[in-house]
C-alpha cells in the first residue's frame, strides 16, 4: 500500500525566495565584485547569501531586491572589514599600473584601471552608496533600504564620494 503525503505548498509559494534569489543574483554578483573588485570573493558571498536568503514564512518577500542587496552588502562590507582588521588594504587582484604608449592598451582598458583606483579612494560605505547609485541606478530611498541608514545620510555619502572621486577633499565641519 502506498503511503500518501501531505501536499506542500504550491510550486509557485514553496519556490518563492529561491526564485527572487535567481532573478537578483546577476545584479548581487556585480554589486559585491563592484565592492570586492575579486571574482573569487563576490562567489563566496553571493553563495553566503543564497545560503542565508530565506523570505519569512507564510508572507511575501517584500521587496527582495532590496533585501537581497542589503544581505550581500552586508556580508561583503564584512569582509572588507576582517580584511582590514587582518592588515589587508584590497582583498582583490593588484591590477598592474598602465604603461603609456603600449600598443595594446585599450580605452577600456584605462578607463577601467581608472575606476578602481578611484573606488579604492573611497571608504567601504561610500564606495556601497556610490555604486549602488552611480553604477546600478539605485534610488536614494532604495539605498537606504539596503543599507538601513537614513536617505539623508546616503545622500552624504554619496556627495562625499563623488567629491573624493573627483580628488576633492571636503573642509573639515
């Protein structure tokens, strides 16, 4: 006699955050790669937060975009931090500095060593609000979202990044 099981919730309940997950997880590769500039890092924390994602029980995940972002920026500011602790200044590849007049160095090239060297002036939190803003489109609101910090504040963050990747330094307050 074949023993009958419970149904479980329908495919398209049960899959739910394993669903949002997928839909967000190019967007939380590039966020996290963006903050850790090392392939091999983001990979270990988009896999970190796939393993922590869970949409709470019973309820619609909200808005999973902005709560998967939050979760994997909070795991990559994370490590950022261990790294510095450890005495690590950049936890991803030493990119080699450009040789001038080299036949092969292309536009993408420069510009892309130009906007790491740029990223890496910028503390970890200016670093999220600007990426988040400048390179993802993000809405300010959104931002706080992610990073649980009031919108005027992300907007000072951002203000200050965009300052200091111009190489302007702000006057002390």
């Amino acid at each position: 006699m074949a023993t009958e099981h419970p149904p479980g919730p329908p495919d398209d309940e049960g899959d739910a955050p394993a669903r949002a997950f997928e839909q967000h997880e190019p967007l939380l590769r590039a966020v996290v790669l963006s903050m850790l500039g090392d392939a091999e890092a983001a990979e270990e924390v988009v896999s970190e937060t796939r393993a922590r994602w869970r949409a709470p029980a019973g309820e619609p995940a909200g808005r999973p975009e902005s709560e998967l972002t939050r979760l994997a920026t909070t795991l990559a500011l994370a490590r950022l931090r261990a790294a510095r602790q450890a005495g690590e200044e950049h936890i991803g590849p030493w990119l080699p500095e450009p040789l001038r007049d080299e036949p092969g160095l292309s536009l993408a090239e420069s510009v892309s060593a130009a906007l790491s060297t740029a990223m890496w002036a910028l503390r970890a939190d200016e670093r999220l609000v600007f990426l988040l803003r400048h390179g993802f489109g993000f809405s300010y609101a959104d931002i706080a979202a992610v990073t649980r910090k009031p919108e005027e504040k992300v907007r000072r963050l951002d203000g200050e990044a965009r300052f200091r990747i111009r190489g302007q330094v702000r006057p002390p307050r």
